[in-house]
C-alpha cells in the first residue's frame, strides 16, 4: 500500500462517485422502464441483462451472466370472504404460500404466544388463526416464524397475520425461518392482513365469525441469472474480495430501496473502480469482484447458488477474503460496516480508520439470515452488511420495503453517491492488504453450520431504537 497516493486516489474515488454519477439513470432503468422483478420473472431477467450489459459499457469485459435453477412461487389470487355476508378483506399471501381453500372459523390468538395459543385450547384446531406480527412486548420476543409453528402444532388450518405499519400498508413476507439448511414448507398457509382491516377481523373473531380464506398459488422450477463481473488486481490476482447486492424484487413493487439501492451502488463501484483503473492506472492488489444476484427474496437462492458453484465442493475458486453484501441502502446514509463474526472487527476497523470518515466496524451477534451475507457466512467466508433498516440511526421515512410504497423515490440518490465512493475506497483497500496482514479465520463451514441451526426459531437482534 505504500506506493499508492491514498489522497489522490480517494479524491478520484469520491469525485467520479459523485460528479460521474449514473445513478439516476440506473435507478429509472431499474425502477420505472423495468419495474418489479421478482426472481426468475421476465423482468428480473430483464434486468440482469441491463445490469450486465451496463457492466460491459462500463469496461468490465468479463461481465458475465451465470444461470441457476430457481424454486420460484407465484399466485394468481388471495381472497378472505366473511362467511354469511358479502363482505371481504384484502390481503397478501406470505411468499411461498401454498395453496388453500377453507372455509373454517377465525379464532384470535393475539400475539399468538404459547400462552394465549394453549388458552384458545381446542378452538385453534381447524381453525384460520389471527395473530399480530409484532411480538408480544413484555416477554423474550420470538419471531413469527417460530410462533406460527406452535399454531401449527396446535392444529390451526391457517393464519392470518396482521401488519404492525398503519395506513392499509401490507408487505410481503415469508414464513419460514432462513436458517434452516433448505427452504422449509410453510408451517401452515399464511397471509397477511392491515392493521386496519386485522382490527375488523378481530371484532368478527370475537363473536364467532366464519371465513373462506383461498389462496391460488403454485411452485415451479425456473431459471434465474446472477451477474457477476471483475476487475483483476496486480499484485495477487488468485486472491479476491467481492461486494455483491441483490437485483430482484418481490411483487408489485420496483424497490427503490430494497433493492434497487444495492444494485446500483454495485454497478456504480464497479464503473468508479473500472475508471481508476483506465484513468489513473491504478488497479485493485487483488482481484475485485462485483455481483448482483437474483432469487434473494425466494430464500437468497442466487447468492446461494454462486457461492456452491464459486466455493463448494469442487469450486471454481477459492474462497474470498471478504464479501461484502449491499442491501437497502436507502435507510441512512454510511455509518460503518457490521461483520459477521468478530475475528475481523480490528482489522476492518483499521481499514475504515484510514478513510478518515468517522465509520465504524461492529460484529452481529447472533447470525442474521435476512440477506445475501448468509451463504457466504454459512460457509465461513468473512462477511458484513452496510446500515440496514433494522438498525438505530435510520431516516423516520425510510421503512419501506417488500410494498408499494418503495418506489423510486426512495431511492436517496445523493446519499448514494457517497455510499459508491466510500465502498470503491474500501473495497479498494481491502485489495491492497497484502495476504499476511489478513487476520487469521478460526471458523469452519462445519461450525457456523451448527451455529444456524442452533439459532433457528431464535430472535434476531433488530437494533431498532
Ligand atoms: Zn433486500
């Protein structure tokens, strides 16, 4: 590292991220002319072309598509009728949904703790259960997942969960817990319901309403691209790091935030990097990898998949020395980077030192399964994520993701900016380390495997103020 005028190349960094910037014109491409994209759909695979061929124009020649084989779902219609009227609620169907229709009485568990399910007693078996999304607030919080599955073994035919967000907001979710070594069957059809209209089902629940809740949904195997792209470094080119975001969506939204946000700012430290490099003749130490994967929101199925194909058995290559992973990036602007396990906090702390911007390296304690980072720390890769909506800090309009309401204009552009300057610098850092200087890995794929099983049914630290 000592050959390289820090100052000049960060000056670069930070004035191509900024005045260079293509990030408007990534953000409509993704957001407005292809929309959402949700995994293995035309439009995600739209999109991965786009972002591919934007990677090419950029001069990262081996830009390249790499297929998988996506367990993908979809649904033609959710409908809840109250039994005896004409009345109907709207709701969403949690993702992977399977099929259902039953007519049977509604019963409300409240939280839908173990308490309140084994005081409903026999009522829940058969029944479509209520329950909130929240966890009860006075005792050790337990994620729906895991409170789903007690209503499940309880006999409950189907939930309904109601959303904490107010406004007739409604996102999409998922029911099962990413822990676990595959993607696990719902524990029971789940959808999901406003708070507003939740609120009228309860009243309904309370004086021993009947509902039809039928969900029209199917599973079906499909291909799906991730884009990967690289610029080689010079000085240990076998050796790289990679910063990889996901491009799909889920339904009927373009995800200005989640995750159009990432994607971009992935595009944009590959295009920032690529210039150093043809402006400046400044290349990475070791190689710099870009990603952007389809089929996170089905179970992070893309990045799973790239890192058996990269890193498993029989591999195409050794493993990185960190993957740094981009998701929702529109919730604040860059406070540091939270790694995954605690051997890397010092070194990377010192690497951010040298930026001189004030950010700060923390270490999630148990294992957070919500996004990309996970295959990659499930395999013992070093890995971290950027602010997240689940932490302290974020802006008070920012909890958009999975719905409508994350347009395009939650897409914070200038923020973004600075995000795509202060990644290529630390990524660029990163490549320059020399390989003796890296901290030593004590874990094992076999280890951290144990870990996630151990945790599953576990609540997740979510930070939240
Ligand atoms: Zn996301």
């Amino acid at each position: 590292m000592a050959d390289l005028d820090w100052l000049k190349i960060d000056r670069f960094l930070m004035g191509e991220a900024w005045a260079g910037s293509r990030t408007p014109e990534y953000r409509d491409h993704l957001c407005h002319e292809i929309g959402p994209r949700w995994g293995g759909s035309d439009a995600d695979l739209r999109a991965a072309d786009y972002i591919h061929s934007q990677m090419q124009e950029n001069g990262l020649q081996q830009a390249r598509l790499e297929q998988f084989d996506l367990d993908s779902w979809d649904y033609s219609d959710a409908t809840l009728k109250i039994a005896g009227s004409d009345e109907a609620l709207e709701i969403k169907p949690f993702l992977r949904c399977p099929p259902v229709d039953l007519t049977a009485p509604v019963v409300d568990l409240g939280y839908g703790t173990q308490r309140e399910i084994d005081n409903a007693d026999s009522a829940v078996d058969g029944a479509i259960v209520v329950m909130t999304l929240g966890p009860e607030p006075f005792t050790p919080p337990l994620p729906h997942t895991a409170r789903l599955t007690m209503a499940a073994s309880k006999g409950a035919a189907a939930a309904i969960v109601i959303e904490s967000k107010t406004g007739g907001r409604m996102e999409y979710r998922s029911a099962n817990d990413w822990r676990a070594p595959d993607i696990a069957p719902h524990p029971l059809p789940t959808v999901n319901i406003s708070y507003e209209a939740g609120g009228r089902l309860k009243y309904l629940a309370a004086r021993g309403t009947s509902a039809t809740l039928n969900v029209q949904s199917q599973f079906f195997e499909t291909p799906a691209n991730n884009v990967v792209a690289e610029i080689e470094g010079e000085s240990w080119p076998d050796e790289h790091v990679i910063v990889a975001g996901h491009h799909d969506t889920v339904f009927g939204t373009p995800g200005g935030n989640d995750n159009t946000s990432g994607t971009v700012a992935v595009m944009e430290a590959a295009r920032v990097l690529a210039a150093l490099k043809r402006e400046t003749g400044v290349t990475p130490g070791r190689t710099i990898r870009f990603a952007t994967w389809s089929g996170e929101e089905q179970g992070l199925q893309g990045a799973y998949a790239y890192v058996a194909r990269h890193h498993g058995k029989d591999g195409l290559d050794s493993p990185p020395r960190f993957a740094l992973n981009l998701d929702e990036l529109s919730t604040g602007h860059m406070k540091g980077v939270v790694v995954m396990t605690d051997h890397m906090r010092d070194f990377m702390q010192a690497q951010l030192d040298t930026m001189n911007d004030g950010l700060a390296c923390h270490v999630q304690g148990p294992l957070d399964a919500h996004s990309d980072h996970f295959p990659f720390t499930r395999a013992a890769i070093p890995a971290g994520i950027l602010w997240r909506w689940r932490f302290f800090g974020r802006h008070a309009t920012s909890e958009f993701h999975h719905e409508f309401g994350d347009s395009a204009q939650k897409l914070n552009v200038r923020e973004l900016k600075e995000y795509v300057g202060q990644i290529s610098r630390l990524m660029l850092r990163l490549s320059h380390v020399p390989p003796n200087d890296w901290p030593e890995n004590p874990h094992t794929a076999d280890e951290m495997e144990r870990r996630a099983v151990a945790e599953i049914g576990s609540h997740t630290p979510t930070f939240h103020g």
